[in-house]
C-alpha cells in the first residue's frame, strides 16, 4: 500500500516538508493547477505535483524547483524523547546539543541543585502525582502520600 505522505525538499538548501493530501493541495494553488471546492484522488495529486515541482518555490533559500519522495513508513518517525522524572518532551534543541539526555531542562537543574531526582508516584485512582504532606493526626509527625488532583483523591 503507498504511503499517505510525500516528503518535498529543496536540492539548495537541504529544506524538506513532509505532507499529507491536504498539504500537497496546499502546495499546488499558489502556481493554479488546482481548484476550490474539489476533492481528487491521492494518485492525481501526486501526479500534479511531480509535474509541477521545477515550478515550485523553496520557502527557506526562495530558489525553484523542488524534488519529491515518498516517505515509507510513519512507524520509521522518531518518537520524542520524554523527561525520565517529568514525562514532559526532551526539546530537540536540547537533545542535539546533549544527544544522552535523558531529563529536560527544568528536572535536570532541580537535580543539579539537589531538590530532585526523587521518582515520582501517582495516584492510583486518578493518575495524579503523590506529594507527601504531614498527616493530620497528633503525636510525631509522620508523613502521608496526599493525592494533587483536583479535587484530590480520598484513601
């Protein structure tokens, strides 16, 4: 089955987009060679895209003529690497720079100022992070795992 997705790139400057049907059409209707209000098949707009690319412009370097691939597999797209103690994304940015990183920013200063690295337990109701707060009853203090969901779980 061919893939839902071509990849345009520009031979310049090393840009590269990858689209899907709606995005080729919005490639072909600034040079007219498609209309509002119609609904073609994968095939045709493949087929006026790859006799449209040497008038096709490059939004990086502005030079014409682009060329076209297929991309093969959406399973071949790299995941996001996520945060071992957040969860949130790694930004990219930050993973080219440190290609090991394995917290983001934010977690990785809270662990270098010693305030973290803690693993973090959730809530096994609601999925919420457990924070240990002092509990409520008198005598020494001890403290329980409290629920932050709003509102917060009950034991």
């Amino acid at each position: 089955m061919p893939s839902d997705y071509l990849q345009l790139s520009c031979p310049a400057c090393f840009w590269s987009d990858i689209a899907d049907i709606e995005g080729l059409i919005d490639w072909l209707r600034p040079v007219r060679k498609f209309r509002e209000g119609r609904e073609p098949e994968w095939d045709i707009v493949v087929e006026l895209v790859q006799a449209t690319l040497p008038e096709l412009t490059c939004p990086k370097c502005g030079q014409k003529g682009l060329r076209m691939a297929a991309v093969d597999d959406e399973a071949d797209w790299p995941e996001p690497a996520a945060c071992e103690v957040c969860g949130k994304p790694i930004p990219e940015e930050r993973l080219e720079f440190l290609p090991g990183a394995k917290l983001c920013a934010a977690c990785q200063q809270a662990d270098d100022d010693g305030h973290g690295s803690a693993e973090v337990d959730y809530c096994p109701r609601c999925g919420a992070p457990l924070e240990l707060r002092p509990s409520r009853r008198g005598g020494i203090t001890r403290y329980v795992p409290t629920c932050t969901g709003n509102p917060p779980c009950r034991p």
